[in-house]
C-alpha cells in the first residue's frame, strides 16, 4: 500500500501546476509527502537498475514534497 500512495503522490503532481496557475491551494498532504519521500529513498536505486526511472534529479530543496519527485527522476 505504500508504493501505491507514493505512485499516487508522485503522479498527482501535474496537477499542483494546475493548482498553482488557477491561484489554488498547490500543498500536498505532509503525512503522503513524508510516505512517498521513504518510499523513493528505499526504491530510487533498484527502479534505476530496472530501467524504470532516469537517475534523480538534484536538488537543494528539503521540501518533502520535491524530494520524492526529485529522487524519481521528476525536475520541480
């Protein structure tokens, strides 16, 4: 279940630039940004090894919410 959450997490982000362009609220739910941030830094190598994801994406950010993104191979 928590692959599913950080998939739904991750993938949801499109729509944060939706969010943000209409002046919405662009914040994700901490509790499903910490889970996906745990599940990308226990997933992020083998997903690369298998050829699913490009290597991360840097970044200076400690946001929890860019982190997941950033280590699955999604530039914020």
């Amino acid at each position: 279940m928590v692959g599913a959450s950080a998939d739904f997490a991750v993938g949801v982000y499109p729509g944060v630039d939706l969010a943000r362009g209409s002046g919405q609220d662009e914040s994700l739910d901490p509790a499903a940004a910490e889970i996906s941030l745990a599940y990308a830094h226990a997933n992020t190598e083998r997903f690369a090894g298998l050829g699913i994801i490009a290597p991360p994406v840097p970044t200076t950010s400690d946001d929890p919410a860019v982190q997941p993104l950033s280590l699955l191979d999604r530039a914020v």
